[in-house]
C-alpha cells in the first residue's frame, strides 16, 4: 500500500532553495564552494539605481566572535526570495558540514536540502544525509550569498537556521560535533505572526519485519530522507548517514530474546538490544567514520486510552501536551486498532494508530500505521 504524508496547512517541498552560489568547481578540493555572487541592483521607476539592497546577514568568527551576528531579519513576499549571507570562519575548528533547516510558520524546524543540483559534480556538494559538504578551502572560512525562498502563507514568520560542524551532525540536534552557529535569518510575512500550530500527520506506513541482510524496509524517521517523494522509511542497511534519522523500528518475535514479543515498535537506541538478532546495519562497523560515537535517537512508549476515533479528531498541537514520557523504549504484542502514545529523542509527543498487521517474521509481513506528532 502507498504510503502518503500530509503537512496540514504548508507544502514544504514548494520551498526550494535556489543556490545561485554553486560554482561548476563546488566539488574541488582547491576552490571555495560558496562563492559570493554579485546581486543584481534594481533600478527605480525614473532609471536610476537604488542604494544597495541590506542584505540578512550572519556571521560567526571563532578567532574573534566579538563582531557575530546570530541573528538576522528580512521581510519577504509570498513566491519571492529573499538574498541572505552566511559569513563562518574558523581558527582551531575545522568545518567539514553545514546544516540548514526550515521553519515556517513555526510549524517546526524541518531539514531544508532540496538543493536544485543538476550536474554530477555539483551533487558531491551535499552529504548523503543532506547536509553541506563543506570541501577544500570553505573547511576555514565559508562567506556565501544565497536565496531565501518565500513559502505560500498569509501572516507569519519563515525561520531559517544555520550552523556547521566537525563530523556528521544532526538535523534536529544542533549541538551534535557543533563546530559554528547556530544562526538564524527570520523572513517576515504580512504582520509576522504565527498561527497555532497543526499536527504533522502521516498515513499508511508500512513496516516490514527485518532481514538479516538489512534489506527490509522496517524503520520509521519522522525527517525525510534526502533525494526521495515523500519517504520516511528507511531500510536498515542504508547504514551510517542515516541511522541518525531513525526513530523507531518494527520487528515481529520469533525466538529468543524477542519470543513473546509478536508484532513489537522499538526505538532505534534498543532495537537492537531488544530484538535480539544481529542484522546488518543495525550497528557501526570499525571502518564507518565516528563509529565509537555513534548515537542513535530513543524513543518512549505507552499504550494510550485514546480511541481510533480520538485519534482521527485530534488537528492540533497542543492536543497532544498531556501525553506523558514512559521509561519504556519498545511497544510489544501490538493489535490492530491500538493507539500507542510516544514522546521521541526531542521532546516532541504524539500517537501512533496501528492499522493492519500481518502477523510473522517473513521479509513480507509488516504492520502498518498512522501517526500524527508535534511539529
């Protein structure tokens, strides 16, 4: 069955940023990615070129951060883009990733990567996570201009939020191998304020019980995974760029460890603990970069008094503040019809509907679900 996901009010994908900084050397290691291009001067109605536009600026400067601006502010119409400058330079720390994210509306960070790269050599400027391969000379100073796409709403704020690191980061985790930031540009529309915040909704995911070889798809990200329509599932031995984005997993018991736990969700911190098999990918190997430090997102559950039917009513945020965090990181002997509450690795609660399961632990039996969580 097709799996669907549905932002209530915001399509993010019509969000793209377009890089008008990426150079056809962005993949050398003796060039600067991040190029500053000039920004065209517009003129007024009588011929005349206006003063130059102010620009939303950030910098941060490790050596000297007496001068560092975290944060910035513009104001933009719906369908335009707003030009924006990220100013990073490092002394001791070398940047080897940059992370953007998206806010709009303040309908929660979401990790901002449509980058419109065509060529093959302008594709080794992102990391498979999505990040920015910070390459060559931009590792020390990175000074870039770029666009800030205006996304369709009526009154509200778009938040973009900037920062690089040492290593593989995390999207919704700044601080993880932080190297600068984070700094942040707010594009304002119309009087700037947000509505209340809608439930991020997800419908018919489907996971599969695991393989040995990892090739099932049977864990469940709340963040999309780069380059792909819509998809939040992830196979197991997709491997090291990724298991930072796993939430949870399915398995189905079949002997051991896991023999009375049937249809079970664990979180991508005990899975494999709680499983009790070795599958590939689960786990870094010695060859994976930062393999020692490897640290994957947990995940609370319960069984919820909610009924399907509640949980169909439920459109906004502040529905699910009552939810509780549980000691508990694995939901056992799951039923159709079951609605589990979950806090995830964040802090951000909601509830999980079970749908179908097809019981058993072949590569083709699953259970599927629906999901609505805070943005």
């Amino acid at each position: 069955m097709m799996k669907k996901i549905m932002f209530s009010k915001i399509t993010y994908r019509a969000a793209i940023m377009a890089f008008s900084l990426f150079a056809a050397s962005c993949s050398s290691d003796d060039g600067n990615v991040f190029d500053t291009p000039d920004i065209p001067q517009q003129e007024n109605p009588d011929g005349e070129p206006n003063e130059e536009e102010e620009v939303a600026t950030l910098v941060f400067n490790e050596g000297d951060p007496s001068n560092d601006i975290v944060v910035a502010e513009a104001s933009g119409e719906v369908g335009t883009e707003v030009p924006g400058r990220v100013i990073f330079t490092s002394t001791d720390l070398t940047q080897r990733r940059m992370y953007i994210t998206q806010n709009i509306g303040g309908s929660g960070d979401m990790p901002f990567n449509n980058f419109d790269l065509d060529s093959d050599d302008l594709k080794k400027a992102t990391k498979a996570d999505g990040s920015i391969d910070l390459d060559g000379a931009t590792k020390k100073e990175i000074d870039f201009t770029f666009s800030l796409p205006v996304p369709d709403i009526d009154n509200g704020e778009i938040v973009y939020s900037f920062w690089t690191t040492t290593g593989k980061g995390d999207f919704r985790d700044p601080t993880k191998r932080k190297a600068l930031g984070v700094g942040t540009i707010t594009v304002t529309v119309g009087n700037g304020n947000n509505p209340d915040a809608e439930v991020m909704s997800f419908t018919d995911v489907q996971l599969f019980a695991p393989a040995q070889d990892g090739t099932t798809e049977s864990f469940f990200s709340f963040l999309e995974q780069p380059d792909t329509e819509d998809d939040h599932i992830y196979r197991i031995n997709e491997g090291p760029e990724f298991r930072a984005y796993w939430d949870f997993g399915y398995y189905y018991g079949a002997s051991g460890v896991s023999a009375d736990d049937k249809a079970t969700l664990a979180s991508a911190s005990t899975f494999n603990e709680s499983f009790g098999f070795f599958v590939d990918g689960l786990e870094p190997d010695d060859s994976e970069d930062d393999a020692e430090n490897e640290e994957l997102n947990e995940m609370f559950f319960q069984l919820s008094v909610k009924t399907g039917a509640d949980f169909d009513a439920i459109t906004m945020a502040s529905e699910l503040d009552s939810i509780e965090k549980t000691d508990f990181q694995k939901f056992t002997n799951i039923n159709a019809g079951d609605v589990i509450e979950f806090v995830d690795n964040y802090g951000k609660k909601g509830l999980i509907k079970v749908t179908a399961i097809e019981p058993g632990f072949d590569n083709n039996d699953y259970i599927m679900f629906d999901v609505k969580i805070q943005p």
